[in-house]
C-alpha cells in the first residue's frame, strides 16, 4: 500500500517520453566472445506495455540465449527525487536487478548500474532500435553484449 507522499494524481510527464519502446520487438544479437568462451547468439521477442494508469511500463523479455532460455519481467518508472528512471527486473532463475536510466536525447536512452550498463539508440522510424552492452571487468568497462530490435 503506497503512503500518502509517494501517490501522484497523473504519470509523470517524463514517463511519456518512453513511449518509443511501447510494443512488441523481435530481438536478436550476440554475447561477445569473451576469452576461450565463444560468442553465444540471443534471439526472441521484447514487449513493452502500459500499465496502472501509465504510471509503469511492463517490459517482458522472452529470449533464447544459446539453448537457454530466459524470460524478465522489468518495471520501469519515474524517480522524482533522482531525476532518473528506474528498471526494476526479476527473471526465471530467481535473480533481480535495479538499474537507473536517462533519456540523454529522443533517441537515446542510457541505462545500467554498477556492474553493467547499456546505450540504446532508436531509429529515426521508430521501427528498430540497437542496444550496446558493456560490463565492468576488473574495473574497466568491456563490450558484452550487442543486441537489434526491430517492429
């Protein structure tokens, strides 16, 4: 049950500028190759929705990475107070992970936390978007993971 403080009477305005990622993304890309590890290809959907009165966004991820399947569920919000947003996901290994994300202009969107982060960049048409992973490796910041989405 949310305290009084925390409720708000509409979504904040900076929510609606994420409309962008709303719908359903084929995604694909690779795992890098990382030392004698060899690269590991990542396939499946991404969806994005609205829900409880757009103060969230549903993102649902339903990937093959390899052989291995992995499903997420992340709420997205708005934090007033930091100015970001935040992404909270939970998958089906039981893990969960809370990063924070700025919308550095319409079409680029900067999210992670201290471990790995990522830069997704949308398309002018709004119908493909590109996201660059990177994880931190013995305090420097490696390229991990490149991922397509396309409507």
């Amino acid at each position: 049950m949310a305290n009084n403080r925390s409720q708000q009477k509409k979504p904040h305005s900076k929510l609606r500028q994420l409309n962008f990622l709303v719908g359903k993304w084929h995604t694909s890309g690779e795992i890098l190759k990382s030392g004698t590890k060899p690269s590991i290809q990542i396939k499946g959907m991404d969806t994005y929705e609205w829900i409880n009165n757009g103060f969230f966004l549903l993102h649902r991820v339903d990937v093959f990475m390899g052989e291995e399947r992995t499903e997420v569920i992340e709420i997205i919000g708005y934090d007033n107070i930091r100015k970001k947003y935040f992404m909270r996901s939970y998958d089906n290994l039981g893990g969960s992970a809370m990063m924070y994300a700025t919308l550095d202009k319409p079409d680029v969107l900067k999210l992670g936390d201290k471990k790995m982060r990522s830069t997704l960049s949308t398309g002018k048409r709004g119908d493909h978007m590109i996201a660059k992973w990177e994880r931190l490796e013995k305090a420097k910041w490696v390229p991990w993971m490149n991922i397509q989405l396309s409507k």
